[in-house]
C-alpha cells in the first residue's frame, strides 16, 4: 500500500503535504499567485488524494491555503497551453473535481478556507464533506463575467448544496457572496473568526473523524453517495469537454483581452 511522505509546509511544492497521526494535512501552495491553480498543483493534488485514499493508516484528510487566499481558482493560461489534453492522465491519481470517469476518495475530506476562494477554488470545497469558512471568506463563481462558464463541477454541485435559484443567483451573475451567506445557503456548516480558526476546526474535525471505526466511516460515505441521482455523473463528466470547446471561442479570447486590457468585455455569444 502507498505510504504518504510528510512535506512540511513552506516547501517548494505545490502541494505541500503533513501528515499529523492519522489525519494528513495538504495545502495549496502558490501564494505569490493567489493559490491559482495551474496543471502542475492539479496534478500534485490528484495524486495527494489517490496516496492519501490507499493510506489504510490515514483516516482523514484537511484541504486548505496557504498565503492570504484559500484558492483564486482556475490558472487559465496554464490550462490553455495543455492544448485541451487532460491535466491527469496517470493511474496513480484522483481528480481533485471529480468530474470524470475514474477514481474517487472513499474516504472523508474536511476544507478549511479564507480569504478569496473563487471559482475552481469554491469547486475544489464543494467536492468536500464538510467545509469550515473564516469570516473573511469571499466566495465567487463569476466565469460567466469573463467569457468562461464554471466547468469544474459548480452547476452541479452548488445546485444540489444550496438550490437552485441560490446557485443561479450568483453563477448567472458573477456576483461574489460572503460567508454568511454561504452558511445561509448550506454549502458552509461552521464559520470562525479567521484563517488560523479555519484550520484549526478543520483538523479537530479530521481528528474526530479519525477517531470513529474507519471501515463504518467508508462505508456511510459510499451509501449516502448511492442517494445521488446518476445524472449527476452524467452532467459531471460532460463538463470537461463542455469547458474545452469554450477555449476556441471568441468570448472567451474577449474576455482574456479584457482583463489584460483592464477595460469591460463585449461579448457576442460567437
């Protein structure tokens, strides 16, 4: 079985991973760029889970930020020059979005966030079991305003977490939502005063989680995943060719244009 190495924060990866007891801790290490996330810290990601999920010593699992931001999301450009071909391609990895076919975790991720957790940042914390927000968290899936559209797993899992008309509010719109208004539409289930907080619930739940029968624990999450409609894997392993075809369209080179230009898009809908 694989065995997770401990990385201790501040390294040069990416991904940083700790292992604390039976819980492991992996964070998302970009600060200088407001943890966007390019192919290489997706990649590191998909394989942290798949070792963290085959650890049979490891019983939880805390995601988070290092620096001012959880995650300012998707590093377009980044993703751009992969030419459309898949960040992952490997056997020994998990998609972080779980958005194709292949492996999943089976066993239990807690997110912590603060600060900006934008986009693929707040579609890495939906795919989690339970999420804890510091106070300053700001929310945002505002793809739409700049010639993109949420293809990580957002226009499903933020409908069935809050709604449908609480996700479309702010997916149609592009406007950014604070953390009371994320535990108001139950996709936050513990707020606290700030980032330090924030890790700190996150892990005490980890642990509290590490300390219940593993085997029980594995298997509520398997059985409250059969609840799920199938046509939510359907709708989810579309997205990524949905998100590709957006590549070669001119909305979305307007909305590249835009922001490097510092001007307000004008789309066409070509």
């Amino acid at each position: 079985m694989t065995a997770l190495k401990d990385t201790p924060p501040g390294s040069g990866e990416k991904v940083t991973v700790e292992r604390r007891g039976s819980i492991v801790l992996l964070g998302i290490n970009r600060p200088d760029f407001q943890n966007r996330v390019d192919p290489d810290t997706f990649k590191e990601l998909a394989q942290a889970y798949y070792n963290y999920d085959r650890d049979p010593s490891l019983r939880a699992a805390v995601l988070f930020g290092h620096g001012e931001n959880f995650s300012r999301g998707i590093d377009v450009d980044g993703f751009r020059s992969l030419g459309g071909k898949p960040p992952i391609s490997q056997a020994d990895a998990i998609n972080p979005l779980a958005t194709t076919p292949g492996p999943r975790l089976t066993k239990p991720l807690v997110v912590a966030v603060h600060g900006d957790t934008w986009n693929m940042g707040h579609e890495l914390f939906l795919v989690a079991d339970i999420r804890i927000a510091s106070a300053d968290t700001r929310f945002a899936q505002d793809e739409n305003t700049h010639g993109r559209f949420p293809g990580g797993g957002s226009t499903v899992r933020f409908v069935r977490e809050s709604g449908w008309a609480n996700a479309m509010r702010y997916i149609l719109t592009g406007d950014h939502w604070s953390a009371e208004e994320a535990h108001r539409m139950g996709e936050v289930q513990v707020i606290v005063p700030d980032a330090k907080a924030a890790l700190d619930t996150a892990i005490q739940m980890a642990n509290k989680i590490a300390d219940c029968a593993p085997l029980g624990i594995k298997t509520s999450l398997a059985s409250a995943r059969l609840a799920i409609d199938p046509s939510e894997q359907e709708a989810l392993f579309k997205l990524s060719t949905q998100y590709r075809a957006f590549f070669q369209t001119h909305d979305f080179l307007e909305g590249r244009r835009a922001e490097i230009e510092g001007r307000k898009p004008v789309y066409d809908g070509k």
